[in-house]
C-alpha cells in the first residue's frame, strides 16, 4: 500500500511503508520533539526512548508506518503513523490511530497522507470505523486534516488537556466510518 499526496505537484514525495526496526532511530528523531514539547500528545513529557518504542511499535492487526522521503529527500523519514484496536473485546472493530511528522515537513500534507493510509489499512484489517480519542483542540491543522478525511467531532471535553503555552484547552472525541 502507498499513499503519495497528489494534491500539491511542488510536494517533495514520499511513499507510505511499513516501519521496519531499523527505521527506530528517525522515528525517535521525529517523537521526542514532539513529545517533549508536550502540545499535541497526552504522552508524559518525560516519557523515555524505550518506552516511546514499546507504545509506537504495535502488533498485527495493528501496524506501525512511516512516511520514506523520494527526490530530494530520498532515504529520509518524513513521519510515522501507528495504528491500533481503541479497545478490546466488544470495541475491537473501532481503529484507533496516531501521527507524528518531523517538524521540516509539518504542513506539506504528511501526516493527511498518513491518516489516508491508516483508513486503507484499518479497512483492509476488518475495523468498522476510526475513533480518535484525544485530539487537542488548539492543534488547528490536525483537526482540519482529519475532518478534511470524513472524521467529525462528537464532543469536546473542556479543559481536558494542559497545554504548556495556552494553559487549559479541551479534547476532541473525533470519529468516522470506514
């Protein structure tokens, strides 16, 4: 499966694959920043490289991928997505997933791409549907990327995230069929 943004002809290209261990070292390279900065994840801001690691890496029917730069950017990781049951049991039809761009790339439509692909791969692996459950509000672009792909907001928890620059902002609950 490979998703290439056909929307902007100036885009540098990538190819949506498979992670594969070897490709660990850039995907940390793009989560720790993004961890650390503490603005669009609910992961602890101290969270370490192996215990980043052992959340993204997710086993069959779930799958970890990443975006493989082409052209100028050939061999460079560009972002990586990971996808997943929401739950178990009785929820395990409804896919969850996540996504994370290096910031050199962030708004060049990756992370639109790596949702593009996650909705295939959650298809093509039974879910029913996609739920995200903790989208902050104040990440403007992520929210219009995913409404832009179908998914809607069901609610917003107020206050639900501490941001560290605008101090409290809600969460959005945002789903789709598949």
């Amino acid at each position: 499966m490979s998703t290439r943004d056909e929307t902007d002809s100036t885009a540098p290209g990538w190819d949506i694959r498979p992670a594969t261990s070897g490709d660990w070292p850039a995907i940390w390279g793009i989560l720790e920043p993004v961890i650390r900065a503490g603005e669009t994840f609910t992961w602890d801001r101290d969270t370490t490289e192996h215990q980043a690691r052992e959340r993204w890496f997710k086993q069959a029917p779930g799958r970890t991928f990443v975006a493989a730069g082409r052209g100028e950017f050939e061999g460079a990781i560009l972002g990586t997505g990971e996808l997943h049951a929401n739950q178990g049991g009785g929820g395990s039809h409804v896919a969850n997933a996540g996504y994370m761009v290096h910031p050199a790339h962030g708004g060049k439509g990756v992370a639109r791409a790596l949702c593009a692909y996650s909705l295939d791969a959650a298809r093509a692996a039974g879910f029913r549907a996609m739920q995200f459950n903790a989208v902050v509000e104040s990440n403007v672009r992520a929210v219009a990327a995913w409404q832009s792909l179908g998914f809607e907001i069901l609610a917003t928890v107020p206050e639900a995230f501490l941001h560290p620059r605008l101090g409290y902002v809600g969460l959005h609950l945002m789903y789709r069929r598949l």
